[in-house]
C-alpha cells in the first residue's frame, strides 16, 4: 500500500485537504450554504455587518502614513475604493481636517482593467542617494496579492510619472511566489523568491538570494547565497544610509534561529561573506556605527553573562575588531520585557513592557569622538548613554512608537490607544536634548464608534495550574469590571454569578504580545450590546519577553492552554460570567489554542470560534508553510516528539462520544499559509459525529481571512451573530 493510500485509510478527511478539489469545494459550498441560510438569513446579521462595516468604511477614520521625501504616503480603502488607493500629501496638508490626497494608484481600476482580484501587500522605496539625494523619490517595489495569499508579484512603480515600469522596458518584475524584491540602487536589485526546482525551502519559501540587474533577464540574476534544504527562508537588504552603506544576507535556519552576513562585493567573484558573531537565537539590529543585539537566551562572553531578554550595544567597527564590552541598554526584570526599539537619526526609542503596559524611554548614545592618537576609543566597558523616560503617557493602554525617517530625523510617530479610547497619531519631535522636548503634537484621532461612557477597563490576575500568575484584561459595563477586578483569584466567587455573555480572546504563540487596543466594530457589535470582552495574555507569547515564550514551547505547550483555562475559570470566580455565558476565540496559532479548549477544557465554555487553525498537529509540517513551525510546537515525524505534540492535537483529541459545546470555525481557500484543510477536516469530523458546528469558508483574504472591507464586515458578522445566538 502506498504511503497517501495509508494515509488516507488513517485519515478518512485527507481529501479535505485538496484546496481546489471538486470534492472538496463542493463540501465547502455546501457548508457556506447551510451558514448563509441558517446564521446569514436575518435582520439582526445584517444589522451587524452593515454597523461594522460602517466603522471599517468610515472617512474619519485616521489615515495612517509613511514620509517619503516630501510627501506622506498612505494606503486606503472605503465604499468607493473596496480594493483601495495608494495615495499622498504633504505635512502641512495632513494637518488640516481635510487634507488634499492626490492618487498614486488605484487598486480597483488596475484589478478591473487587468482582470485580477488584486490585494495589497505594500511598497518599497528607493532613497535618492548620490547627485540625486536632492532630487525626487522616484523607485518603488509594490507587492500584490492575488487574493490576499501570501505569494504575490513584485512590480516595479514609477512615483513620478504614476505609472508601473514596463518590463519590455527594463522594469523589474517578479512573477507570483513568496518571496520579494529589495533595491541595492536604481538599476540594481536583490531577488528572493521561486526560481524553480530545489529553489524553495520546505516550507515553501526562498531558498537562495540573488543579485539582478536591470536590462537582463531574470534567470541571468547572479547567485549571492544559497542555504540548505534544511533552512527556513533566505533574504538579503541594502542599506543606503550615507557613509553606512552595508549589504546584509539573512539565512533563517528556523524560527527563533538566525544568521546574519555583511556582504562586501555580493554576486561578484570577490564577494565575502562575514558573519555577525552572536548567537543564533538572538536579534541583531544595525544604525549607523551601531550593532544592537537583543537575546532570546542567556548569553556568556567575556566572562560576562547577560540575561535572556536584555538588549545590548556595542560600535559594529569595534566589535568586528573583537571587542566583546556591550553597553547593556535594557534589562528585563519579573515584570518587564522588550517590546521594541526604534532608532531616529541621534536617538534609540526603547519600548519596555511593564506589566503589559508601555513605557517609552530614550536614550541617546556617545558621540564618536577621536582619542589621542587620532583613532576612536573603543566602545567597551563603561555606559556612556544618556537616558530620559517620555511621560504623559496612557497607563492602561498600548503606545506603538515608529521613526519618521530614521536617516535624517528625530522625529516619531506615536500611536497610543486603548480598549475604550479611540486611537490617536501625534508626532514628537526628540530634537538634540529629549529631556526639553515639547509635548507630542495630536495630528489625528479616530472618532468614537460606540459610547463607552459607562464601560471600563481592568487588569486582573489568574492563577494558572503551576502557580504563575497569568495576567488579562477585561473591558465591558463599568458595575461589573469594578466589581470583579483585583489581583489573583479569590478564593470564593465575590456576589452573585454573572450572566454577562463574554468573550474570552487568546494567542499565546511565536512570542507575540496581545496588548491594547481600540476596535469601533467589537465596541458596536458586542461590547455596546452588554458582552464583555477578555484577551488572556498567556505563555507561549511575549508579554514578559523570552522566558514566557520559552515556558510554553514544544513539550510545554500545555502550560499555555493550562494558562487560559485558568483564566476562563477566574472570570466565573469574579461573578463575571458563567460557563454557559463564555465563548473564547482563537486565530491561526490562536486557532490551534481554541481547537485545544474545544477538544480538552469544553466544559469550560458556552460556544468557540476556531478561525485559520492548526488542528491536525500529525501533518502540519506537510501542509504549507507548516514546516517553518517546528521549533515552535515540535516535528510529529520524530516518535518521540509525536507523543507529547499527540496531547495537543485537537484533530486526534476529538471524541465522538464526548460532549462539546457549539463550535463556528472559519478559514479561507486562499490561505497559502495555514492550510484551510485543518478546519474542514475537524469541521467534518465533528459534523459527521451529530455535534453543533457551524462552518465558513471565506473564497479571499488568505491568512487574514478578508480581501476587503466588505468580506471583513461579513466575516465580523458572522462570529459575532454566533456568538449572540449561541449564549444569549
């Protein structure tokens, strides 16, 4: 018997997996059906979707911007403009309450006249440089996907004239893959991306990096790195800063498992290659003169150890040179983690966690100043920085902080919002002294989708199964959050059991922090209609940096779901809610995390919503991009990783005979990067086992599960009418 006929004798579902198999869709429409005449055929999802898609719509809402040379550049999208416009102003114009945009490149008219359902992935500038540095920004790299899939093209975009650069005309074009372009100078580009047999890794990505010239053919671009069958993706990128230029190679061996290379001479036969000594799993960032080393895992070098999660310094001169005396810039501490840092042209914006709540501080590293024999005294030893703390800032909320233009500004945009404030865009202006800086300037600030006069926000504490103390916010009526806030558990439940119907939210994966933010479509369509909404900030993410990803990876991966079944169980303690009230949704590895409160805690639940998921945990490094993961939850073809990945299986965990509570899974056909037949192969299991699913497949929108607003606002519709019909 051959090995897909055992598989398929195993696994009755396999077919499911046949993305456009005429089997296949004709199930998949068949479910699509069922939802559209059972949930879809009423007044109420249409009031839902119209009200969210209304906020999605909405002209006021803040356009979001990029500086390039004199103009800002935003994408948008609007009733008129399903697919959207590329578009621009200036400074001066974007400060007024309506600003003059004048269209780059209309997305809806190009996919109408070239007959394809166009999605935007974005653009890449070329920075004049040289005798053009004070000329117009004319080069730009723009990504479309077909769909909304992760693969997409490359089109080389004239900015002057407006118009896409023929490649009959020399214009660079890359054909769809995953993969991208990325600009060395104007008739000069790096190529990542499918160039045919053996050039892909196993999850389906780059396997070698070239260099390409304008005015040749694509298959004459010039080899500059090739990694392994064993690598995850290979990338490269030139950095154009004046008197800094540098080429860089990327070679991802893994998640959480990089090499990075100073290229001199790439892609010719004098070409070297020299590695940037630090630990694979560590982040390594360059500005100028300056190497940043952010550390996954405890590191020891010169007889110094630094802790995982600390952020270090060092000139890249000095350190090439040898010299190992970092300046540590940030230290983590039990409640503090790195969420980021973002460098101005003579500043560092570092951006710490502290209890899930920013802090900005800025620091500002020595000049470069010449010793006395002339050269420049090594970085080593001392910490010559100078730190200063931004204040006025939210204290329960998210503040994302961006650089204007890295190169020649100390200028950034701030973003600060929370769950019940509208978002807000400033900009400040560091200067040379941050200390005097004035107060940020409010450019624009979302208008309020719901009222919120009587709701609030908390922070409270759960603990899980081991004892950690498992952090979540929870925004809904103001009586009830203040009622049922506090620290850890009680012990016994505080008044009355709550009947408030409650949304609980989770990732818990790849080190990502879920922290707040303001949504006009969950305030409209949940949150002003009495639910209570929760995001659980479990292991497994980034909230408390490294470690708290580490603690919940590969063999530990239960600690996260232990995480946020204590956290459904603490709502109920609060008097907040009741098992038969609570739903919890989960995406993409947050998918895989409901797949496992629906399999093993179900009791635990009212209704769940399993959307793009990771369910068969035996084949998800066969599907996609799925191979790229294992470092992340473990490889089920080595026996011994298979037993413990089997416990988090929800596709095998699924027992026919158990009870379960009503369960709405959702995915996209278009999904290049989770394979949809995850969902419709549990979907299918559980239906064909008598049990309460509801099931939609969205044609569009790839991983993001939408191509448009009007998918999106469906979409939201959807899970929300579900979820009001199910624990109401």
């Amino acid at each position: 018997m051959s090995v897909e006929n055992l598989e398929s004798a195993v696994d009755p579902y396999l077919w499911l997996e046949d993305v456009d198999g005429d089997e296949a869709l004709t199930w998949v429409r068949g479910r699509n059906t069922e939802t559209a005449t059972t949930l879809e055929a009423t007044d109420e999802f249409a009031r839902t979707r119209d009200a969210v898609r209304e906020v999605l719509d909405s002209d006021a809402k803040i356009p979001d911007v990029s500086l390039v040379g004199d103009h800002l550049y935003n994408f948008w999208r609007d009733a008129q403009h399903e697919r959207g416009l590329w578009r621009r102003t200036t400074l001066e114009s974007y400060r007024t309450d309506a600003p003059e945009w004048e269209v780059v490149l209309d997305l809806d008219a190009l996919a109408e006249a070239e007959g394809r359902s166009w999605v935007w992935h974005g653009a890449s500038m070329l920075r004049p440089t040289g005798e053009h540095a004070a000329g117009p920004w004319r080069h730009a790299l723009v990504e479309l996907s077909p769909g909304g899939s992760d693969a997409d093209v490359t089109r080389e975009f004239d900015l002057v004239e407006r118009r896409f650069v023929d490649p009959a005309d020399g214009g660079f074009y890359r054909p769809e893959a995953k993969g991208s372009l990325g600009w060395i100078d104007a008739d000069t580009v790096y190529v990542f991306t499918d160039f045919g047999p053996g050039s892909l890794t196993p999850a389906g990505y780059p396997r070698t990096v070239k260099r390409w010239v304008r005015g040749t053919s694509l298959d004459e671009a010039v080899l500059v790195f090739e990694g392994t069958d064993a690598d995850m993706y290979i990338s490269a990128r030139h950095s154009s800063t004046p008197g800094f230029e540098r080429d860089l190679v990327h070679r991802a061996k893994a998640f959480y498992s990089d090499e990075v290379y100073l290229a001199e001479h790439p892609g010719t036969p004098a070409q070297r290659l020299t590695k940037i000594d630090v630990p694979d799993s560590a982040e390594t960032g360059l500005h100028r003169e300056w190497l940043l080393v952010e550390l996954r895992d405890d590191w020891t070098v010169a007889a110094t150890t630094y802790p995982s999660g600390s952020l270090l310094a060092v000139r890249l001169d000095d350190f090439l040179a040898g010299d190992r005396g970092f300046t540590v810039l940030f230290a983590p501490t039990p409640t503090t983690s790195l969420a980021g840092a973002t460098w101005t042209r003579h500043h560092l914006v570092v951006n710490v966690l502290d209890d899930v709540k920013n802090r900005l501080h800025v620091l500002t590293p020595p000049a470069v100043e010449p010793d006395a024999t002339g050269d420049r005294a090594p970085s080593g030893g001392s910490d010559p920085w100078t730190r200063s703390e931004l204040t006025g800032l939210p204290t329960m909320g998210t503040v994302g902080v961006r650089a204007v233009d890295p190169v020649e500004s100390d200028d950034v945009w701030l973003v600060t919002t929370d769950y019940l404030t509208p978002t807000t865009l400033s900009l400040l202006s560091l200067g040379a002294d941050p200390d005097s800086a004035r107060a940020p300037e409010v450019l624009k600030s979302n208008p309020a989708f719901f009222d919120a006069e009587e709701m609030a926000v908390a922070q409270n504490f759960a603990l899980s199964e081991d004892g950690t103390r498992v952090p979540y916010f929870v925004v809904g009526r103001s009586e009830l959050v203040a009622g049922a806030q506090g620290g850890a558990a009680p012990d016994a439940p505080r008044g009355a059991p709550g009947v408030a119907p409650t949304l609980l939210y989770g990732y818990g994966g790849f080190e990502i922090s879920l922290t707040p933010g303001y949504s006009g479509g969950l305030g409209r369509a949940w949150l002003a209609d009495g639910g209570v909404y929760v995001v659980a900030n479990i292991r497994g993410g980034g909230e408390y940096g490294p470690a708290w990803h580490q603690a919940a990876l590969t063999s530990k991966r239960h600690k996260a779901y232990e995480d946020f079944a204590a956290v459904a169980r603490d709502l109920v303690a609060r008097g907040i809610t009741t098992p038969a009230h609570l739903a919890m949704e989960g995406r993409s590895n947050g998918g895989l995390l409901a797949g496992n409160m629906l399999t093993q805690y179900p009791e635990l639940f009212g209704a769940v919503i399993v959307g793009v998921p990771l369910l068969d945990m035996k084949r998800y490094t066969k599907l996609l991009a799925g191979a790229s993961w294992a470092a992340e939850y473990g490889d089920p073809d080595d026996p011994e990783q298979w037993e413990f990945i089997r416990t988090f299986s929800p596709y095998h965990l699924f027992d026919e005979e158990r009870e379960y509570p009503p369960v709405l899974f959702t995915t996209s056909t278009k999904d290049d990067r989770v394979h949809p037949g995850h969902a419709r192969k549990l979907a299918a299991s559980m239906l064909a086992a008598g049990k309460d699913v509801t099931y939609y497949e969205n044609i569009e929108g790839g991983h993001g599960g939408a191509a448009n607003n009007a998918q999106a606002a469906h979409m939201a519709a959807v899970h929300y009418r579900f979820l009001w019909e199910r624990l109401a």
